[in-house]
C-alpha cells in the first residue's frame, strides 16, 4: 500500500464525524486480504483510547484477513504505544492473540527488543489476559527480564 493510504487511514482514523468514520471503515475495507506488514502496522495505530464506534470491528476483520505472525509482529511493534494510549486494546488484542496463536506470539516476542518483551510480559502478567490461556504463565517465564 502506498504512503498515501497509510495518510488517508490515519488522518480518518480520527473519526470526528460521521463522514469521517464511514471514510475510515472504506480505507480500511481497501486493504481486505492485501494485509502487508506495513498495512498492519498503519492498522495497529489506529487504536485509541477514544471511542470508536464500531469502526475498530472492521480493523479486526482485516487484521484476521493477514499472516498471523505480520499482525503479531505488528501488534508488538505497537505495544509501547499502546500500553501508554489505549492500555485496554493492548490487553485485549494480546489476549486474543495468545489465546489462539500462543506459539506465534512466542516465536515474534522472543524476535523483538527487550523493552518490548518487558511490555508484553507486564501484560501477561494480567489476570484477565491469563484467563484466556493458562500456557501465558509459560511464555511469560520465557521472556527476557528488563
């Protein structure tokens, strides 16, 4: 995808009227089954602690259209981002994650820069994220301590 779209969708992402929200929802139905690495991390920033109408729904559904391990990777990538702006995205889009791919969050977490593992082990930390899988207790104890 090109620089253009990745300006349109963060600009609309913004959603700050009805026109902008149903812009957003078509950038984002563009990139259906086109989900590079660079589209996924465009994706991943476009969650906030703002409300989002629905709109982050079809981000998902795109997302699910992807590699798994480019979303992971792009998730991850987000995560000090996220924990700061949108701490309950953060939570939820992991859980997700671990609680269906649990070997590829491992495999892409052990990849990534410390400070990232520190994140995502913060998180996994929370009981709510550990009730989704039992196993996070394992991958929790195989990431790197800060």
């Amino acid at each position: 995808m090109d620089d253009n779209w990745i300006k349109k969708v963060l600009k609309a992402s913004e959603r700050l009227t009805p026109e902008q929200e149903q812009e957003f929802v078509n950038l984002v139905s563009e990139v259906s089954g086109k989900c590079s690495l660079e589209v996924a991390r465009a994706l991943m920033k476009t969650f906030s602690d703002k409300p989002d109408y629905g709109t982050q729904e079809r981000v998902n559904s795109v997302l699910a259209t992807a590699d798994r391990s480019i979303v992971i990777q792009a998730l991850l990538e987000e995560l000090p981002r996220l924990i700061k702006e949108a701490p309950e995205w953060a939570n939820s889009l992991v859980a997700q994650e671990v609680n269906f791919r649990i070997k590829s969050v491992e495999d892409v977490a052990l990849k990534m820069p410390k400070n990232v593992q520190n994140i995502l082990k913060e998180i996994l930390r929370n009981d709510e994220v550990v009730a989704f899988n039992m196993e996070v207790k394992k991958l929790r104890d195989k990431l790197a301590i800060g």
